[in-house]
C-alpha cells in the first residue's frame, strides 16, 4: 500500500552554491506538513574535484592534499555565507573532511576502486551536512541520515550492489520513525555500506538511484528529481538547439532512453519505481511551479524524435588470429571478460572471423581487456567516436544528423536507430592556395 511519503533529489547543481541551498530551502518551505526525505548529491562539482584528489593521490603526483584544501575552502566559503561564525556546522563540516585526510596521509591504498569509495564519498557527507544544518537553522526541522545505515551493498567499489532485504528491512525500521518525530529526513544519494562498514559508492550519478532505492521500500507516493531543466527534454540542450519538454513519458519510454544513455535520470532508477507504480516527477528547481514531466504506467503515445548522443566512445575491431568464425564459444569467452573489466557494449555486429563493439573510451578498463585478448585475437581501435541514438526517427532527421561525419556502423530497428560517427577528417588541398 502506498504511504504518504514523498521522496524528492536533488543534485550537485542545486546546491553548488550558498543560493543554491538557500533557492532548494525555499523549495522545500512549500512542501510544510508533508512527510518528504530529501536525498542529495554532493555540491556542484566535487565528486569531479575529489576525483582528481584520488588520481593525484594514487599516482603519488604530490599535489593531493593541495586539490583536496580547494574543495575544503569552496565548502568553507558557502558554509560562511550561510551561517554566523560561531556555528556547529564548521566543527562537524571539519570533522567529516578530517575522514580523507586520514587516507590521505597513509601511502595510497592498492585497490584503487576501495580508495575512491573513501575519499570521494565525503562530498555527498559534507553537502547533506551543510544543507540539514541550514534547514534546521532557519526553522524547518530536518533530521539527517546516514544512508549508509540503511542501504546496504556488496562490496563492489565504485559499483555498489544493493542488497534488497538487507536495505528493505533497516528502511522500513527506521525511516518512518524518524519522520514521526519531523516531517523532513534528509540523507546522501550515491553511498551505502558494505558488510564490514565500509563507505563503498553506486556509480557516478548515483542519487538517482539512491532516491529510487528510498522510494521502493518507503511506498512513495511520488518520486521527484529536482533538476536546472524543465523535465525529460527531446534531446540534450548544451548540444542542439529547439528541443522540448516531453510532458509525459512512460516508465518503458524512460528506460529505453536511459539505456541509450539519456543523462537525465540515472538508469537504474526506473526499475524500482515502476516495479510499485510509483510516478516519477522530473522538474526543475529554478522554475518549481512548473509541470515538469511525470514518468508513469502510461500508455505509449506518439512521441516526438528523441536523441541521444554519447560521446567519448571507443570502436573495438576484434578478430581471430587464426582465422577462425567468431562462433558462439568465442563470443562467450569475449562477453564474461567484458563484464569481469566492467566494460559496457554500447552496439555491437559480428561478421565472419571479427567483432565489432562500441564501448565508453575507459582506457584503464580497455587496457585489461586488451591483455586478456591478445594472445588470441587482434585488436583496432578507433578513438574519438560518438554513439547518436534516435528514438521514433524520421529518415531526414538522420541524414541532417550525418552531416560532416563519418558513419562507422548503423542499424536501424522499428523504433531506434543507432549509428556510431566520427567527424570528417578535414583535409585541405594544398593547391588552393592562391599564393
Ligand atoms: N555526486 C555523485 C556524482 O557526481 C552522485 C550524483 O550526483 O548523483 O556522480
Ligand atoms: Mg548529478
């Protein structure tokens, strides 16, 4: 049965500055008497920033503990522009950057995906922090939670897997309590906890999911992802021009998109939601009054064209050494080692003695891949590609989209066409210079 629970998200760009949390305040003053928990995403663009402080740190570069005070001073600067000066927050602010600093002052650890999990992970611990405090400060009272009491995962760093009935069972002890004594509880998206307690994260953009996660075992009578557009857009706006707001998508229309790699919503976050019929709202924080779009059992309707671009791909050429067909024994063996590096097929043909995939360009992964393969197989790969997905194409969309490109494979289904491009080489006649 559904509760009457809300769970809104809202991600770094809400809360990248002082504004930010003060606008995302503001949004929740509305939501007075209402029984929500807020889950939120580290501020703007830490987990990018602490990334670095990892590498700079893994790669002994020298210059870990000065990338990580940047981060530290620009949580400082909106902590000072929030709060009067004697204020708790910047002892409890001080206390959880502290946490890094402890693995940042041991010699990095080897398993590169444990480090990051530590390390990266204070963004979202610090953000939920501040934003709770703020909260409560100006009289909305707000409990915050450690989501790595409730959530429990594998220890797959980087990629934590959810342990349900672990995470069902503590959800639902503790979660209602909490907001029987207040009407907001306020908790990190992207982190859980491993067996053992340790901090292990979900996947870049994770809180999405986390957000889904809270949903499924609370009975959520809604969903809302607080965003900097409108709702689900027909395309990405950074690259094309006069996309526009889909106002209804159904859960099927939302995970194709995902799947195609549509940034919008995290692509595990529909699963849960549509698994209890739990509608998905995706609006924007710097317009709330607007409709957004909401996500639902629809039926599918005519929708415009949709696309997605991808970009930073990697185009595999894999063939047998020996000649031999790339036969069913062969793909297996090729499949398990791309999903034992973690390396996601975006499309994929086979022909007769080759394989060809279109993968993200992780050239850490690759690399793994590359060793596993060589006795057996040859390998090309072809840099700097993109994957553009149409979804309900027309045939002139595509050709306006092939403009000044390569095409290196396409396939078109009833509904989706993929093709994987590179831009035209641009070559110059030497003779036409009128010199
Ligand atoms: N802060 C994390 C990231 O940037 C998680 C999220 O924003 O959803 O990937
Ligand atoms: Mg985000």
């Amino acid at each position: 049965m559904k509760s009457s629970i809300k769970v809104f998200k809202f991600g770094g760009a809400s809360v990248k500055d002082a504004n930010g949390v003060k606008n995302v305040a503001n949004i929740l003053s509305k939501y007075k008497n209402e029984k929500i928990v807020i889950v939120i995403s580290a501020m703007g663009k830490t987990t990018n920033a602490l990334e670095e402080v990892v590498n700079a740190h893994a790669k002994k570069l020298g210059n870990a503990i000065e990338l990580y005070e940047v981060v530290k001073q620009q949580h400082y600067a909106i902590v000072r522009d929030l709060f009067p000066d004697q204020h708790e927050i910047f002892n409890i602010v001080n206390d959880t950057f502290v946490e890094a600093e402890w693995v940042l002052d041991d010699e990095p650890y080897e398993d590169y995906d444990y480090m990051y999990d530590q390390i990266v992970t204070i963004g979202e611990l610090v953000s939920t922090k501040i934003v709770a405090s703020y909260l409560n400060f100006i009289g909305i009272s707000t409990i915050w939670l450690d989501s790595r009491d409730v959530i429990a995962s594998d220890n797959t760093y980087r990629e934590g897997r959810i342990i349900w009935d672990k995470t069902l069972n503590s959800i639902i002890s503790k979660v209602p309590k909490l907001l029987e004594k207040t009407d907001f509880v306020l908790t990190q998206g992207f982190i859980a906890s491993t067996s053992e307690n340790f901090t292990v994260s979900l996947g870049r953009e994770g809180s999405d999911y986390s957000a889904a996660i809270f949903s499924y075992c609370l009975d959520a009578e809604s969903m809302t992802i607080w965003k900097d557009v409108k709702g689900v857009l027909t395309a990405d706006p950074r690259i094309f021009e006069n996309v526009s707001k889909l106002d209804r998508l159904s859960y099927k229309e939302a995970i194709e998109m995902t799947y195609y790699g549509a940034t919008v919503i995290h692509p595990k976050t529909i699963k849960p939601l549509q698994n209890k019929g739990i509608p998905l709202y995706v609006k924007s924080f710097i317009e709330p009054e607007g409709d957004g779009t909401i996500i639902t059992n629809d039926v599918d309707t005519n929708y415009p064209p949709i696309i997605i671009i991808e970009k930073n791909q990697a185009l595999l050429y894999i063939s047998s050494k020996d000649f031999s067909f790339i036969a069913e024994h062969h793909l297996s063996h090729l499949f398990s080692l791309f999903d034992k590096y973690r390396i996601w097929i975006n499309m994929m043909r086979n022909t007769a003695i080759s394989f060809l995939v279109c993968v993200p360009n992780q050239p850490d992964r690759l690399k793994n891949l590359f060793k596993a393969l060589e006795s057996d197989f040859t390998i090309a790969k072809e840099e700097g590609c993109e994957l553009v997905t149409i979804r309900h194409y027309y045939p002139e969309l595509i050709e306006s989209l092939k403009k000044d490109k390569v095409v290196l494979i396409d396939e078109s289904g009833s509904k989706t066409f993929q093709m994987v491009t590179k831009n035209m080489p641009i070559m110059k006649r030497k003779d036409d210079n009128n010199s």
